[in-house]
C-alpha cells in the first residue's frame, strides 16, 4: 500500500512537471532565445533602447507635438519591454488611451550601416483593438489585430538618425500593450517578419501540443476510475477536467479570428461555472458529503447570474467591473472552494489536502502576484487537482478492498459455521445407521461393544470439529500427555472413511514407530481427521478419481515422531503450495472456508511439532513432527482396514429406487444451515437426487421460471414481508402436492391450499414418502424436433430424464410404439421428411387416444387441430397433473 502511495505521488508530480516544462517552452518560444536569432541581420535591442509611457482618459492633440522626435517626454514613465505589466496601471482601463515612445538611436543603426533603408524595428507583439502607429512624427500604421500573428508590428526606420515610434492604443477590455511576451528586435524587415511568423507558429503549435498533453493527462487518470471501479465520482471528475482543458482552449489566441471577444468571454465564463460546480460537486464526494439538487441549482443560478452580470458590464461598460478584476473573482471562487474542503480532507488523508493547498496557493499567486508566470502556475494548480483526484481515488478504492476483504472473511466465517454443521452431523449419521441396526432385531454383543466405542468417539468428534474454529481465538495453551497415536488414528480414518461416498481408496501402512506421543488427544484427532479428509477430497472432488490410493507411514528420527500421509491426487501447483496453510486460503474445493489446514498447523505448533507439504511424483505427502513420549508394548494395528470399503456400517433399505432417473428437489430457506440438513437428508437415499437451494426469493422465482422441479421445498418465515406460502400462491399455484410447506408453525399456515406441509426439521422418512409420491406423478414428456438447440431447451427445463427426444416422425413412431409417454410435443416442420407436426400428431393418437399432444412452432398463422405453443414455452402440465 505505501509502495503504491509512492509510486502514485510521483506520477502525478511527474505529470505536473512535464506540463509546466511545455508551458514554459511556449514562453520560451516567445521569447526568441538565441537559436532562433542565427541572421547576422537581427540584433535584440531590448536593452538598448528607451521606452516612456503615459496614460490618459482623452486624446492627446496634435498640437502637443506628442509624436514629434523632439517632444519632451521626460515626465512621462520610463519602463522596459517586456519587464513591465502596463496592465498593472490604475488608468489601464476601457476608454482611455495608452500612449509609447520608443527610442532608437542612431548609434544602434549603426551596426546595420551596410543596410541602406532596410532597418526595422520589431515590436513583436501590439495588443490593443486599435493602435496608431507614428514613425518620427508620420502616420505609418494603423492597426487592429484579431489575433498574435496580426499583432507582429514591424516599423521600418530612417538611416543616420535618432528615431522616435509614438504609438497611441485605445484601451478595450482584454488588450494587454506590447508588453505581452515580447523582446524589441532591430534588423532587416523582411527577415524579422519571417522570424515573427516562425515564432507565432511555433507558439501555437506548442500551445495545441499543450492542450493535447494535458486532456492526455486527465484521460489517463479516469482510467484510474474504471481500474478501481469507483464510477460514482466519474462523471463529476471527467466534466470538471473537461471544462478546464475547454478553458486552456478558448484561451489560445488562434481563436480570434474565428470568435469575437464577446463570444469568447461568453464561452469563458460558462467554461469558469462548470470548473466551480463540478469541483464542488466531486469534492463533496470524496469526502462523503451529500449535497441536495435543489441546493447545487440554486448556487449554480447565483453563480451564473452574477458571473453574467460582469460580462456583460466588463464587455459593454465597465462601470462597475474590470477584466482583470473578472479573471480574479473566478480565482477567488477556486481557491474559497478548495480551502472549504481542506479541513475534512486533512482528517482523511493529509495527501491530497497538501496538494489542495498547493493548487490554491498557485492559483492565488496567479489571481494577485503575476501574469504570465501565473498562467503557468494556474495550469499546474489545476493538473495537480487531477492528480489528487486520482490518488484520492485509489486510496478510497483501498478502502473499499479492505471493506470487501472483510466482509470475505466474514462470509468465510459464515462458511466455516456450516461446515462445522455439516461435520457435527457426521457422527450423527454414524449414530443413526447404528441405532437401525440395533432396532432391526437380534445383534450380537461384540456389535453392541463396538457400537458403544464408536458412538463414544463420534461424541468426542464433536467437539473436535469445535476446537478447529476455537483454535484461531484461543491463545491457551494444550496440556500434552502420553497418547497413543495409532489409536487416535485409527479412530480418525474410521470417522473419514465410514462415511465417504463415491469413492474406493486402498490404503497402505508402513508403520516403523512403536511409541507413544506427547499431545492432546482431542486436538489430535482434529488434525488427523481433517488430513485425512483432505486427501479423500483431493482424489475424489479435485482429482475426478473414483478409485484413489492412500499411504501413512511414521517413523522415529532422534527423538522426532514423523507421520507421512500421502495420496494419489493432483499435485499442488508450485505457486500456491506454500499458500495452503494460511487462513482462509481454499484451492480447488467449492465448499471450502480455508480453515481447515490453517487449524491444522496451529494445532501442530501447540504440538510443539511441524508440518511440511510437497508434491511426489505420484501426489502429495504431508509430513508432520511429533515429539516421542515412550516405547508402546502394543501398536493395536489390527483396527486399520486395507481399503474404504471395509469401514461399512451396515444400512436398512429406504426405498427401491434402482432404476429411476434423478430426483429433482427445490429448497427455499433464508438460513443457510437447512441446506446442509438436506444435503444430510438426500445423502441417505440410495438414488440420485439434484438438490437446488434458493435463499434468495428473487432468485428462486427466476429459477422456477427457467427450470422443473419434481418437489417444492419452501419455508414459510423468510425473515421478510414475503413467505414461503406468498411464493406458492404467486408461482406454483396450479401445483398440489409437490410442493411442501416446511415450517414450526402448525397447518392453518396453508389456509386450506393443496399442497403439502411438515414441521421442522423434516424427516427422512418424510422425504422419502414424499419422493415416492412426486416420482409417481412425474410427467414424460414425448419431444420430436429436428433442432438440436430445442432439445437441448427442453431439456434444461424440465430435466434430461423427464424428456424422451426424436428427431424425426419416424423414429419418434418407432419409439411411441414400445414406450408409454403423457404429453407429446411435436414441431410442426421437419427438413428431412415429408410428415409434419400435425400428420405425426393424428398418427400417435391412433396409439394413444387420451394422450395429449402439442404442436411447437412460433408461426402465428398455424392452423391445426392439435393446441400450439411457442417455441419458447416449456411449461407444460400432463391433466392428471
């Protein structure tokens, strides 16, 4: 997290600087450094020359000899090109009327001797809407520029004297003197034009690279929205960059001749609210705040009724506002909005509250302290408000990946709850098969002697699987004693391997270690049976294998007491191995809460012992490190079996359901815990059976909607508005007995309806009943279509085994002929025979006169004698259904 800080902060530092340094080349370019000044016919004078000004609210006369070269001008101001910021006069407003005179003297003509009648002067850039421009008392120019390269002024000179240029500017709002990035170059007129034009150019182009930088710059930082997927701030971010990139635009003098002043400003000013607004808005986001629409538009309405206001009297008037003073206020507005949001931002992440504060001092100095550094500045200001948007950004999406993470190791938590109901019930099962067999009649006293060890040690089981949890919040240290370790173990695959289904595992021993151990015995057999367990998944669950080898081996090195266990499964990928013992850490089972392991390698260390992973060639080998205790007389090896298959509890029959296709079974329960109770439930019955589990009511009406079931399961109380009996009557309605209200409270719940009911918890001899009776009324269906994309739709819905299909009328006859089926679907068109749906309709009810028949096809203009459906209906019920 704090690399990520670094790297962060310094991009977005990164990206400041490289616009600056663009910004300034701009400048640079203006300034016409000396790679640009290679003719020996241009000369830079800025320094050599003397320049007065004056401002006044009327026209000077001709009879003030103003314009003449020998008027005296030493009471007006004495200022250097470009140092001084004319525009910082007090007089420098709309209507009065700027006044120079430019001082050349003949001695500076002198280093151009060889140019007869081709020496100028050029003042490279003259900003004012109107400018008279007078060469030694002559009219020589007037001019009115739209644009910087219209203001390149180039003044040709009289040879062997002093030269005066008087120029007189009439003031309008925006105009800026000659003063405006400029150095006063001396030399042949036709070369400064072209060195003018090259650097206007030059200029522009910079400016537009400029521009494209920055939008660049502010695209690759949404980005960052959509990678750490906090849309919420999107659209604020994205329309307060774009506005101020919209800004940097309309201040490019390219545009003057395309747009008057008055709709630039226009432009201007709304460009200046949306940056106000939307920075306001995001801020507010970012620091949670919540702001009410009605408030926004009613500030957004005061804001553009005044920023109007000054526009239209700065453009018009000025009686009250000037440019200068209009360009500050939206300054002013930035920095109030910037420095409102500081102190809550400091309580959050002093980050970007610094670069707040830094925007806000370079956009003031930019308001009050410069001009064109200032633009600068502001540009940066603004670049940095990007960058803290971004960083912001990406430590609110820390957050929320914390909060996730959270909220993972809490459902993790949730998981490991089921899972340790889940194990509680095994010996529970155990317990069940063996109180069967006792109430079936005659059992032996060697059965009853067994069954009193194992109900023992299932009890004890119990609490194992506890400690497994209790082990990650006690710090409590186990007491070790003496324990025979092959008799923990024998208990340990007893339990494992009594109950585990749908595989055959042989199993090896190479027992060389005929001592005892120094442990807890519980902790023990947790351990034990949860590596045990992990090997049968990883042959069964993660291996697809369902016949899988297993071999445990211990042996004494020094005073070490090592136990091997290895199985014939998947490896364990290199880059993950060393990852499986962490909490929460799950690989390849679905059901898995990462706590297994986790708590097998605590209780190791409580063990004062070790555990070691690595992959063989032929699968994986655990290692553990026990301490040894003392010599055993007697290792009891006679209670480890050569295969699963011999740890078998015997079981009475449920039900004979040896052929019958899978039972589909729908469960609707807010809590969690019921599906491990029917996952129990459904394990004992010796058919196959798909168990669907909804806690979700929006999700369960979607799945009934798109899919058959043969039993309904709902609860009543779903822990809202909504109950299991609502769902009922909303989707299954036209049901009876296939649905069952699973519930603690009495039947008037049903409120005389159908369909089934049954207390909590349900009994497997209930289900069993109950399966029997939907199986009974189960509805095969008789499909006939040439499509292979209906088929597959039919039987997604209805189940494989509820839908015999054909693809054509005469195998579908053939098959009709030996089989029994209760509803019948035909698709009217077949590509490769000469009979159609209906022909083959009248034909299968020559064979079955109470059989019902569909004809399946989406032409509205079908006529038929049999009812058609659409293509895309799948719902269909037999009568006696």
């Amino acid at each position: 997290m704090k690399k990520s800080k670094f790297v962060l902060v310094l991009s977005g530092l990164f990206c400041c600087l490289f616009l600056l340094y663009l910004k300034n080349l701009d400048y640079e370019m203006a300034n016409l450094d000396s790679s640009m000044l290679a003719s020996p016919n241009i000369k830079d004078v800025t320094d050599d020359i003397q320049t007065r000004f004056m401002i006044s609210p009327k026209v000077l006369g001709d009879e003030t000899g103003w314009k003449s070269p020998t008027y005296d001008d030493k009471n007006w101001k004495e200022i250097k090109i470009p140092s001084y910021s004319v525009t910082t006069e007090p007089d420098f407003q709309d209507g009065n009327f700027a006044y120079y005179r430019i001082h050349v003297p003949k001695a500076l003509m002198g280093h151009f001797s060889y140019l007869k009648n081709e020496v100028s002067l050029g003042v490279y850039i003259l900003l004012y809407r109107r400018a008279d421009i007078y060469v030694n008392g002559k009219l020589y120019l007037s001019n009115s520029p739209r644009n910087s390269n219209e203001s390149v002024v180039v003044v040709p000179l009289e040879d062997g004297v002093d030269n005066v240029i008087a120029i007189q500017g009439t003031i309008k709002t925006g105009d800026a003197g000659i003063n405006h990035r400029t150095q006063i170059m001396l030399g042949r007129g036709a070369e400064l034009n072209q060195l003018y034009s090259k650097v206007y150019k030059a200029q522009t182009v910079f400016t537009l690279i400029y521009i494209l930088c920055k939008g660049s710059i502010l695209f690759i930082f949404a980005l960052i929205f959509f990678v750490v997927r906090v849309d919420k701030f999107f659209e604020k971010f994205l329309m307060f960059g774009v506005f101020v990139v919209s800004e940097d635009v309309l201040r490019g003098d390219y545009l003057n001749a395309y747009l008057n002043l008055h709709t630039r400003v226009s432009l201007y000013n709304l460009v200046n609210i949306g940056i106000s607004v939307y920075l306001f808005l995001f801020l507010a986001d970012v620091i949670h705040k919540s702001i009410k629409k009605k408030h926004v538009i009613t500030a957004t309405m005061i804001l553009s009724g005044f920023s109007f206001f000054m526009v239209y009297d700065i453009l018009n008037s000025s009686s009250f506002f000037h440019f200068d003073q209009y360009l500050k206020f939206w300054n002013i507005i930035l920095i109030a909005i910037l420095l409102g949001f500081i102190p809550k931002m400091i309580k959050g992440d002093p980050i970007p509250a610094g670069i707040m504060i830094i925007a806000a001092v370079l956009t003031g100095w930019s308001a009050f302290f410069s001009e064109n550094v200032g633009h600068n500045l502001k540009a940066v200001g603004n670049l940095l408000l990007f960058f803290m948007a971004a960083y912001q950004t990406f430590i609110l999406f820390k957050r929320e990946q914390d909060l996730l993470l959270e909220q993972e190791k809490d459902v993790a938590i949730g998981r490991t709850a089921a899972l340790l109901a889940h194990d509680v019930r095994r010996p529970l099962e155990q317990m069940h098969l063996i109180l069967n067999r006792i109430s079936s009649g005659s059992v032996t006293d060697e059965f009853l002697k067994a069954a009193r060890k194992d109900v023992d040690f299932s009890l004890t089981s119990v609490n194992n699987q506890i400690n497994d949890i209790m082990n990650f919040s006690r710090t409590k240290e186990i007491s070790l004693d003496a324990i025979n370790f092959y008799k923990v173990l024998s208990g340990s695959l007893k339990q494992v391997l009594t109950i585990s289904k749908n595989v055959s595992i042989d199993l090896k021993y190479d027992f060389q270690a005929p001592y005892s151990i120094l442990g807890d015995e519980s902790r023990l057999s947790s351990l034990l049976t949860n590596l045990i367990s992990n090997a049968v998944e990883a042959i069964r669950d993660i291996g697809k294998k369902s016949h899988g080898k297993m071999t445990l081996s211990t042996s004494v090195i020094q005073n070490d007491f090592i136990l091997k266990i290895h199985n014939d499964g998947p490896q364990i990928p290199d880059d993950i191995i060393q990852e499986i013992f962490k909490p929460l850490f799950t690989h390849g089972k679905s059901k898995g809460t990462g706590l297994g392991l986790a708590s097998v390698t605590k209780s190791m260390a409580d063990h004062k012992g070790s555990i070691e992973v690595a992959n063989t060639p032929q699968g994986v080998e655990f290692k553990l490190v026990f301490k040894v205790h003392a010599a055993l007389n007697d290792m009891n090896l006679e209670e480890f079996k050569s295969s699963s298959a011999a740890y078998t509890y015997e079981t009475t029959s449920t039900v004979a359901f040896s052929d019958l296709r899978p039972l589909r079974i729908f469960v609707m329960d807010d809590d969690a815990q019921v599906y491990e109770y029917f996952s129990f439930l459904v394990n004992q019955l010796n058919f196959e059976v798909e168990l669907s589990f909804y806690q979700s009511v929006a999700e369960a009406k979607k799945a009934v909607r798109e899919k058959r079931f043969d039993l309904y399961i709902l609860d009543y109380d779903l822990g809202h508005s909504e109950t299991g009996f609502d769902f009922y009557k909303q989707e299954l309605s036209y049901l009876s007995s296939e649905v069952v209200i699973h519930t603690n409270r009495d039947m008037s719940v049903l409120n005389g309806a159908p369909c089934g009911y049954q207390q909590k918890p349900m009994p497997l001899d209930y289900l069993i009943k109950t399966a029997e009776d939907v199986y009974s009324k189960r509805l095969i269906t008789m499909l006939v279509d040439d499509s292979e994309l209906s088929v597959m739709a039919w039987e997604l819905f209805n189940g494989k085994h509820n839908v015999i299909s054909y693809s054509s009328p005469e195998a579908a006859l053939k098959g009709a002929a030996s089989t029994k089926f209760d509803v019948c679907v035909l698709d009217y068109y077949f590509d490769n025979s000469p009979m159609n749906g209906e022909n083959l309709g009248v034909e299968i009810q020559k064979l079955y006169p109470e059989m019902e028949i569909f004809i399946s096809s989406n032409a509205d203009d079908l006529k038929t004698q049999f009812p058609v459906l659409a293509k895309t209906f799948f719902n269909i019920r037999a009568k006696r259904g």
